[in-house]
C-alpha cells in the first residue's frame, strides 16, 4: 500500500499572528478615523496645536491608537469600538487653546472635557455612556469625578504619557511609528 505523502502543516508563527492582528486592528481604527472625519469635524482637529509641534488631530490619533493596544494587551476591557471612538473625540473641543483671545481658552485644563463631548454629542448622536464617560473623564484627577470603566482609566493613563511624550519632544517629530501607519492606512488625511 502506498504511503500517503507527506504534508507539512505549517502552523503560523506568533510573529505573523501578531501581524494579522496589527493588520485587521489597523483597518478597524483607520476606518473609525475616516468616518469620525467625514460625518464629524476630526479633521478640524489638524488646525490647532497641542503639544510641542503635534497638532490637536495627531495627539488624538496617538492616545486612541496606544489606547487601544494597551486595552488589547491588557485583555481585561470590554468593547474596543468604543475605547476607540471615545479616545478619537476625548479632546474634541475644536478651538485653538493657545491662542489668548479665545475666552474659552479660560480655564481650558477644567472645561475641555465639556467642550468635547458637547461637540461630539452634537456630531455623534449615537454617541454612547462609555464614549461620553471617556471624553468627560479624561482629565482626572484636575477634574474630581474619576472614570468608572477600565477603558477611561486607560485613555486618562495614556494621554497623561503622550502629553508628556510630546512635549518633551518639543519640535521634533513624537509620533514617525504612527505617521507611517497613516501613510499606508489612510493617506487622504492631513494630520
Ligand atoms: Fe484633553
Ligand atoms: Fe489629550
């Protein structure tokens, strides 16, 4: 009786598991983005600056997108869409706070939160508890009410690390990692 051949099956490595999960993880945010610029104002976000040379648009990229890896390294957090969407509108306060003829750069640190879910409120009606929870908690301990959720404890750890991150680097370029990914994922948008 012949014997049957021999196959290999190859099992995929951790490496290209990874990458499978960085790909379909990539193509979830990416579309998130592009739907919160056309349907919302993200995109107005590219205008005005936050820390050292990162715009508003490029800080928000970066919370929600490191956000997002951590929840999914932590494994202990419940819906990504959501922790996405929120970190992707948790500075969406849509005005220039370093400009000093702005009155509502007033008490900017404490009042932002507010100003940001209003906006995406008004923009995303759809918007839900844990998406308002993250944008309204993402400045504690300056504002005195803490999250509740895993997911807007990690936003407010994370954005804490990015405004530090991006301040420290001053003119230079905080996120390249990110810019890249941008380029492939998302080319149209201006950040
Ligand atoms: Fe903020
Ligand atoms: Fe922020």
């Amino acid at each position: 009786m012949p014997s049957l051949p021999l196959i290999a099956r190859r099992t995929p490595s951790a490496l290209e598991q990874l990458d499978a999960l960085s790909n379909e993880m990539n193509i979830a945010f990416f579309s998130c983005v592009a739907d919160l610029v056309t349907r919302g104002r993200l995109g107005l976000e590219a205008q005005a600056k936050q820390h050292g040379s990162t715009t508003v648009l490029l800080h928000s990229l970066a919370v929600a997108y490191y956000a997002e890896s951590m929840a999914r390294t932590l494994g202990a957090v419940g819906p990504l869409p959501e922790l996405r969407r929120g970190a992707l509108l948790h500075d969406y306060f849509l005005y220039d706070w370093h400009d000093a003829h702005d009155p509502r750069n007033r008490h900017h640190a404490l009042l932002h939160p507010r100003y940001a879910c209003d906006n995406a409120c008004e923009d995303f009606p759809d918007l839900t508890e844990l998406e308002r929870e993250i944008i309204l908690r993402h400045m504690f301990p300056l504002t005195l009410v803490p999250p509740r959720h895993a997911e807007a404890w990690i936003v407010t750890t994370v954005d804490k690390w990015c405004a530090s991150y991006e301040t420290a680097k001053r003119k230079t370029d905080a996120y390249p990692h990110l810019r890249a990914l941008i380029g492939t994922y998302l080319p149209e948008l201006v950040f």
